[in-house]
C-alpha cells in the first residue's frame, strides 16, 4: 500500500495516505498529536476538512483517540488533495 507523507504540516508529517488494497479496505491516514505525540492511523470519517478562502482558512481537524485533544491543522494543497481524494468530509467556507 503506498503512502504519503511529504509536504505535511508539523512533525506528523500530515496525514499520510493509504488506499485500499486488493482486498477493497477503507482508506486510513497517518496522523499525530501534538499534545500528548501518540502517532496512529485515521480512517476518513474520523477526519474533518475545511477549505477556506486562503491557506489560513484551510485545515483539517480530528480528535485525538490516544488523550481525547481536539486537535487542528493547516492543510496545504497536497494534503487537500490528499483528504478529498480519501473520502474525507469536506465543509468549504466562502
């Protein structure tokens, strides 16, 4: 299964990508938390993106499962790519 995770935002490297395989599994991201470091795998329905006007409206949120923190971050063009593509819920902002 390939995964990405170049140009992501902080030390989680953003969420990295993985697509089904043969065998038709959900599509899980790799994502970090900053508050307490857990490192895990998201499935797309636990991911929210929102795309505003400019990069500083454009982030995607999740809660952490390992400590319960809300966590945010920026989301840049490829990781919008990314999360869209993964069929992760989008809100776009005007």
């Amino acid at each position: 299964m390939p995964s990405s995770s170049g140009g992501g935002p902080g030390p989680a490297a953003g969420p990295g990508h993985k697509r089904p395989g043969a065998g038709g599994g959900p599509v899980t991201f790799k994502a970090g938390c900053p508050q307490c470091r857990g490192r895990f795998e998201l499935a797309a329905g636990a991911l929210r993106l929102a795309i505003g006007g400019s990069s500083r409206s454009t982030f995607y949120s999740f809660t952490c499962p390992q400590c319960g923190a809300q966590v945010r971050k920026p989301a840049g063009e490829r990781i919008v790519e990314l999360l869209t593509g993964g069929g992760v819920s989008t809100l776009r902002s005007v």
